[in-house]
C-alpha cells in the first residue's frame, strides 16, 4: 500500500521534522505569554463573530430574508418533530411486539464466553 | 553482462513504476477535489431514541447467537461517532456485532441553541441513565456493558462512580482522562489565570466547533501540514487516498459544545481536577472512582498526544474494582480504536476480556 516503510529516508525525514515542530509548538503554545495573548484573541473572536452575526442578521431582516437564527429555529423545530416520529415509531414497535407477543427481537442471547467454547473442544474429540 | 541487465531492468522498471505512479497521482489528485465526502458510518443501525443532542443506535445483529450482557458505547461529546464505524473491516462496532455483541451507541448531536444550559449531570448522569433504561427495555437484560472513549470514558466513568454501578455491568474505557492536570496543551490553554471560560460562555453560549478544533490543533501543530506532505507522496494510491480522507473528514468534523458543561467541565475537572480529588460532585451526587466497583477494562495508547498517558492512567488504580486490566499499546489517540493498529492490537484484547464477562 502507501510508501509507510522504516526505510522510506523522505517519510523519515517528515517524522523527524513533525517531531520537532510539535516540540517548539507546544514549547510557544504552552508559555503563559501565549496563553494570555490566546483568551484574549479568543475572546475578540467571539465578540467580533457575535456583533457580525447580529449587525447581519438586521440587514436580512431589512431586505426580507431569513437570518441564520431563523434558520436555526426552523431546523430546531424539523428536529422536535423528527424526535416526536421516533418516539412514536419506537411506541409503535413496542405494541407490534406485545400484539404478536413477542418482548424482545433479535438473535437468542446465549451466546457462551470464548474460554467455554474452548475448553469444549478437546471433550468433543 | 547478467548484471547490467538486470541493473537497466531495473532502471526500467524504475521510470515505469514513476510514471504510473504520476498518471495515477494526477487521477486520485482530481478526484480527491471533485468528488463528495466518503461515506462513513455505515453498518446497518436504527434510531431507538433522540433527544436534543443525543441519539440512541441500535446496531442490526450480525451473529446468529449474542452474549446475554448488551454493549452501550459512549462516544466523545466533541467528536462524530462514525470514528467507531469508519468503514467495513475498520470499524469497531462492526467487529463487535460479528463477534455476537448486541451493540448499542450513544452518538451526539450539535447541539441547539436552547441546549446551551445542558450541564455535566445531564450528560455523565440524565442521559447514559436514559439510555441504559431503553437498552434493558429493549433487549430485557438489567446490565449492561458500558464502553467509553475519551471523553465518553470520563463520562461512563462518572455515571459508574456516581450510581456505584448501578445498571453497568462491566466498564471499558479507552485513552480516558482522570488527572487533568496531566493533559499538556489543554492544561495549559484552559489555565484558570488566563483563561476566561465564563466570559466566553457567556458571550457565544454553545462553544462553536473551530474553537474545539483549534486546541486539538495545537496539540500537534504540524501534523496537519505532515499528513499533507504524506498524502502527496501517496496520492498515487486509491486506497490509501480513501482511507486518508475517511480520517480527515473525521478529524474536522468536529461538535459545538453546549456551553454549561463546557463551563463545567473546565471549572470541575481541569481546574478542580475533581476525578482525582474525590471531590467532585454532579447532582448532589459524589463521584468517587473508588465507588466503581464493577469489572474494569482500560485502553490507553504510548503515543496518545491528545490524552497524555499520566492522564489516564491513575483510573486502573483508584477504581474500588478487584477485577482490573489495564494496558498500554502502541499507536496514538485515534489509532488506538480505528485502523490496522486497533484491528489487530486493542479489539482481539478488548473482545477476550469482555466475552468472558458478557454470558
């Protein structure tokens, strides 16, 4: 299959240098400077991406068009309904079974442990 | 002379075998851009239960017998659980199904705007108790297996601390963290005194996907740009192509987080580290994990740079279990359950222990 062998020198090479990369990473990633620099960046992003979103959102509404909120609720209420059609699927299931009387579908349950089918196999013989 | 022969042969051999391999590298290239995501996810399963966030699988028997004890897994709330059923013959529940478990998956949802307030006892308590009451509907069995990974460890290993075991009746967890203050980037990134988990809760409500994405990142920053450079190389080769985007899909596909156990789970568990205090509390209720008391099976990987080895390794010897396996195997976080490492390393291991506890 892929060129993945111990000997292959250029994926050795690649290796090496993910290797290093990820130590000088996380060395930079792990210092407190940029632990703060991150939230705050974070933080930024979040603020930014609401403000946008919101400042957006007016503008479609201004021009008649769903927002992704109105989106979103349309989405959750397709989703309640497919909950409510598996729930009674699920109910229907349920008094199919106790109507035609059996509880459980599905292969018998006894199965034995793998030791067991072992150590039957010699007395077979 | 029989050697400059065979030395030009060679040679030919050589130029041909770059040649194919750049027509094919060309063709798997274009395809690559062109065409949709590969399909995942698709051993035959119905949909039992669905709330909000959470979906119930019931996976169709592939066995004519199945062991008496069913199997609920708990996947990891920020990830896709097609990771457990990538494809057929790399697929965890498919190779559980053929070995005669009845197999059952908690798989997870974005979640909605409203679900932002979904705590860390509606996922580690109200949820696995919902589940575990619709498996023993469903297949008439008490018990149940409870398998978690990652972050669907912590989770069953919570619910099993918490309700002393009640309704489990054995616990396997794979590359799960107990000692948070072991987790490495996500330690440090998560830092109580710079990190502003209430502010930014507070701000988006639900924790968007490329922020989850982004700390995962930074756990191995160049292995992104690796896998590209090892993808090129291999572009010559569909399978390997196919298999690589099954895995990039998943890697990307990433969950939002509901925003209060986000919260939570910051405050609890990373600051707190409340697994290993003992201290930590979900409904009223104390999870200790010496209450923990049925068989534990634990899975951790010797290059895991997600789950760092110490993280998870304090779980096998604070359990109140007698009946403890805990292993190490070689491989990283994903290659521990899905792909040629786990097909022949973790499920043989994970399947002898749990049909001797399954009957």
């Amino acid at each position: 299959m892929a060129d993945k062998k111990g000997g292959d020198p250029v994926q050795k090479t690649v290796a090496t240098l993910e290797a290093r990369v990820n130590e000088l990473g996380k060395a930079v990633f792990g210092s407190e400077n940029f632990g703060k620099v991150m939230n705050s960046a974070v933080t930024t992003q979040a603020r930014v991406q609401k403000t946008f979103s919101e400042r957006m959102a007016k503008n479609l509404h201004f021009y008649n068009m769903p927002s992704q909120d109105d989106i979103v609720q349309l989405a959750e209420q397709c989703g309640r309904i497919e909950e409510r059609m598996v729930a009674i699927e699920s109910m229907l299931h349920q008094l199919l079974n106790q109507k035609s009387g059996t509880v459980r579908k599905g292969p018998a349950r006894t199965k034995k442990p793998k030791s067991a089918t072992r150590s039957k196999k010699p007395d077979a013989k | 002379m029989a050697k400059t022969k065979a030395k030009e042969q060679s040679t030919g051999d050589r130029i041909r075998k770059l040649v194919d391999r750049t027509i094919q590298r060309n063709i798997n290239g274009v395809s690559y851009f062109l065409s949709d995501d590969p399909p995942v996810g698709q051993s035959r399963k119905d949909i039992i239960h669905q709330r909000g966030t959470l979906q119930l699988f019931h996976y169709h028997p592939l066995s004519d017998e199945v062991y008496k004890t069913p199997v609920l897994i708990v996947t990891p709330t920020s990830n896709r659980s097609y990771v457990l059923d990538m494809m057929p013959g790399v697929s965890l529940v498919e190779f559980l199904l053929k070995a005669g478990y009845d197999v059952f998956l908690m798989d997870w949802q974005p979640p909605r705007p409203e679900e932002k307030n979904l705590s860390l006892q509606d996922y580690s308590q109200t949820f696995i108790q919902e589940c575990l009451d619709i498996v023993a509907r469903e297949t008439g069995e008490p018990e149940a297996s409870l398998i978690g990974y990652c972050m669907g460890g912590v989770l069953a290993t919570m619910f099993t601390a918490a309700f002393k075991g009640a309704g489990v009746r054995n616990l396997a967890c794979f590359t799960t963290p107990i000692d948070f203050h072991e987790m490495g980037m996500f330690t440090k990134t998560t830092d109580k005194k710079h990190f502003e988990v209430d502010r930014m809760v507070d701000l988006l409500g639900n924790v968007p996907p490329n922020f989850v994405l982004q700390g995962f990142q930074m756990t191995a920053p160049a292995g992104q740009s690796a896998a590209q450079i090892t993808l090129w190389r291999n572009m010559w080769d569909t399978d390997f192509v196919e298999n690589f985007r099954k895995y990039d899909r998943w890697s990307n596909d990433m969950l939002p987080l509901a925003g209060e156990y986000f919260r939570e789970t910051v405050k609890e568990l990373f600051w707190e580290n409340g697994l290993m205090t003992g201290k930590l509390r979900v409904g009223g209720k104390r999870v200790q994990l010496k209450n923990i008391t049925v068989p534990l099976f634990h899975a951790c990987a010797q290059h895991d740079s997600l789950v760092l080895p110490p993280a998870s390794a304090p779980l096998a010897k604070m359990v109140g279990s007698e009946d403890v396996t805990d292993i190490v195997l070689k491989g990283g976080h994903v290659s521990l359950v899905c792909g040629a490492n786990a097909v022949g390393r973790m499920w043989p291991v994970l399947d002898d222990w749990l049909s001797e506890r399954s009957a």
